[in-house]
C-alpha cells in the first residue's frame, strides 16, 4: 500500500476549530475524530488485526483491568505497523502540538503501555488516570493519548464505551463508543479519569481493539506516579478491591523501575494465575 494512510491534509484543515474544541472539552481536554485514516487503510488494518488467540497478546488480568497488549510492532500486519509510524511522524507530532496546545511533544516507538490493545467478552478496565512517566526515559512526562479505534463493527449494545470522569470522581461527563477508524485524543493529567469499567457484553470470538499511542515532553523533575485506579461512586465494596489491586500494582511499578522487570515476564505469572482461576 502506498501514499499516506492517515488523512493528515483533513486533520490540518479542521485544526482550528478541533483545537478549540479540544481546549473546551469537558471533564478534561479532548477530541473524538472519525475516519482519521483513509478507507484502503483502515480496511487492511482491520484484516491484519491479530486474532483473538494470537500467541503475541499479553495479558493484563487483574482486579482492575482484563485486556491484552502487543508492544512489539515487529509482529504486526505491514499496514498496522505503517499507521503506527505514520502516527509517530514529525508531522503528525506537529499536529498534536496543533491541536493540544502543548510543545516539545516525542513520540514513544517503545509502546511503553501503548501498542494494540484488545478486551474480549466480559473485559474491563476500570476508571483510571494513567501512569505519569515513561519507565526507561525518566524525565520524559507522559502528556498526551490516542486511541485508534480498529473495530469493524461495534454496535452500542455491547458496551465498552470510554466514560471520561470528572476530577473528583462525582460523575462520568463524557462517553466515547469505539466505532471503528475513530481517534480519541486526550491530555494526560494526574485527574484524566478515564476507562470502560462494565463487562463487555460482545460475542465470543469479538473484541473492543485499537491501538494506542503515548506522545511525552521532557521535564526537569517530573511527577512520577503509577496507574491511579479509582472506584466510581456506587461500586460499593468493590472500593476495597480496587484500592488494593491499585496499591499492589503501585509496588509492582516502582519495583520494574528500580529493578529492571519486564512487562512480559509479570504478564506470563498474571496469566497463569488467571488460568488457575478459571480451572478452579
């Protein structure tokens, strides 16, 4: 496939009126962009979308979330890999600071947290402001988030829309379905509360898929901090759970920074666990 996969040319021309949108948008600056890449595009990267029981996902199976990653672009369709650098592209990045507002952004190939990303029935991933800095470039502060949604087909009824809650944890003020070739660009904050905390309801064999992307700035003392997973109003006792699985995976974070851990051999342990669970 030649020429752009991302229709950049539109992206620009609408830039002045999505920047404001974007400074405007509430809980937290943010836009929703449909049809971010062009027809041909989107349609083989759909097809090259790993299978469900690819051997390359990871999983990430604990109280607060159920999904599975693929950090190694090495291992993807040649479209996925070419949206992937193209959404890595200086120009793209210029875009972003376009539309955010914020300068000196860097793309991360790394796919530290990022990459595909597939949930399947009965997923979750609960309200959260993501993790504040990259784990191997230390003064890099995570700024800003895409999510490409790449789902041929998601109809409303199986849920897994992306609730944005406000600050204080008192009301989800905006909902974001991911309907396929949709791109939602938020600003990482300490209070981005974020996530699609209820079961998945889709049939088995589908998946909530999209691949995201971490863009970061360079600061002198960054605040460092872990996934802040956060309980939303009626989850009741489930708050216990999901401050307990926050604190463990606090320890977990400050333990792979300081002693060098990898995501794939934490991920092997949570895996088999979750195995054990289900034989049980």
């Amino acid at each position: 496939m030649s020429g752009s996969l991302v229709d950049l040319g539109r992206l620009r021309a609408e830039l002045p009126r999505r920047s404001a949108e974007y400074a405007a948008a509430v809980p937290f600056p943010h836009t929703v962009v449909d049809d971010v890449l062009t027809t041909e595009a989107f349609e083989a990267a759909v097809a090259e979308f790993p299978g469900v029981d690819d051997p390359f996902w990871r999983g990430y199976l604990h109280v607060n979330e159920t999904k599975y990653s693929n950090t190694a672009p090495d291992t993807w369709g040649s479209t996925l890999s070419a949206v992937a650098k193209e959404l890595c592209s200086p120009e793209f990045v210029t875009y972003l600071e376009g539309l955010t507002g914020i300068r000196g952004l860097i793309a991360d190939w790394s796919m530290d947290g990022g990459g595909l990303h597939q949930t399947l029935r009965g997923g979750h991933l609960n309200i959260h402001a993501d993790f504040s800095t990259h784990h191997v470039h230390e003064t890099w502060a995570r700024r800003v988030n895409i999510l490409l949604y790449l789902n041929e087909e998601w109809p409303q009824e199986w849920g897994g829309q992306l609730e944005l809650w406000d600050a204080g944890m008192t009301a989800c003020r905006a909902r974001v379905t991911p309907r396929g070739n949709r791109m939602l660009v938020f600003t990482t904050s300490l209070d981005s509360f974020h996530g699609h905390p209820d079961p998945l309801t889709c049939p088995e064999g589908e998946a909530r898929r999209s691949l995201a992307l971490y863009y970061f700035t360079v600061e002198d003392e960054p605040v460092r901090r872990s996934t802040n997973y956060r309980a939303r109003p009626g989850d009741g006792v489930k708050r216990v759970a999901i401050w307990a699985d926050r604190s463990a995976l606090d320890l977990y974070d400050r333990a792979k920074r300081r002693l060098g851990i990898s995501d794939a051999a934490v991920q092997r342990v949570l895996g088999g666990l979750a195995r054990l669970r289900r034989r049980g």
